[in-house]
C-alpha cells in the first residue's frame, strides 16, 4: 500500500503520536513523604499547590504514571519562568514521584533534573538550573499532567 507523500510529511511533522514515546527504565524514584514539607518553599519555581497529606505511590501507581509519561511532551508550561516551554524528551530526566493530597485527590508531584541518570532519594532544591529542572502535577485519576513549572536562572 502506498502513502501519498503529504500525508507522510504531514504525519512526520506534525503528529508527535506517529512517534511513540518509549520510556527509559531506572531513571524515577519515589521520594519519602517526609520531603513533601520541602515543595513549599521551592527556590526558582512555584512549588505544587497547597496540599492536605502525603501518600506513598505504589509501583503499580509508579508504572501507570509512566505509562502516560509521553503525554508530557504535550503540555507546555503556565508557570514561571519559561513560560510555554515544554519537556522534549521525558527520557532526559532523572525524575523524582511525590504523592501529595491536594483538594482530597491523590497526586503525583514530579521533579525532573536533566541529565541525571539516577535521581536522589531525598528532594533536592535547585536554585537556577532554567528548563533543566522542573516540577509538574500528575492527577492518576484521569491520567492528566497540569502545573508545569520551569526553574529560572540568576
């Protein structure tokens, strides 16, 4: 069978599902909830809203959010700093998974440090850093990222 060649362009160009996202395994770890408090004093970006309690994601929670992972690249960021930025390449990240509760919904709250193959296990505040480091919300419920933040630069 054959393809016009527009609709071949047009699907290379435009559509970012023709190229499905595949995830890198090792590079996220769950944070304790005891680094939750840290979030709300964030240096060089709006940390997660407020938030009622923590929660401990389960692997099955884990694997879910990074199952969705690839719909990251969609959303550009709404807050601070790199205002309509987005994350290219998830893959590029080390990622830190935080479960927050937030207006009594469980939520996942995402730190991403580029390059970093293997994250900490303890939040780290970075201060500067730009779209190499960010922050983003994760609603399990209804698999949808929101809150986008990029760190600033000095």
């Amino acid at each position: 069978m054959s393809y016009p060649v527009t609709l071949v362009v047009l699907c290379g160009l435009v559509f970012s599902s023709c190229h499905p996202f595949v995830l890198e395994p090792g590079r996220s770890v769950v944070l304790p909830e005891d680094q939750a408090p840290f979030t709300q004093s964030l240096c060089s970006r709006p940390g997660p809203p407020p938030f009622d309690g923590t929660w401990t994601p389960s692997q099955e929670d884990v694997a879910a959010l990074e199952a969705n992972l690839g719909k990251l690249r969609r959303l550009r960021a709404d807050q601070c700093c790199f205002l309509g930025v987005k994350v290219e390449d998830p893959n590029s990240y080390g990622r830190q998974y935080l479960g927050l509760v937030i207006d009594g919904r469980r939520m996942v709250y995402i730190i991403g440090i580029f390059g970093s193959s293997k994250p900490f296990n303890a939040l780290r505040d970075y201060c500067d850093g730009g779209d190499g480091l960010f922050g983003v919300l994760y609603d399990p419920k209804t698999e949808r990222f929101s809150d986008l933040a990029f760190n600033g630069f000095a």
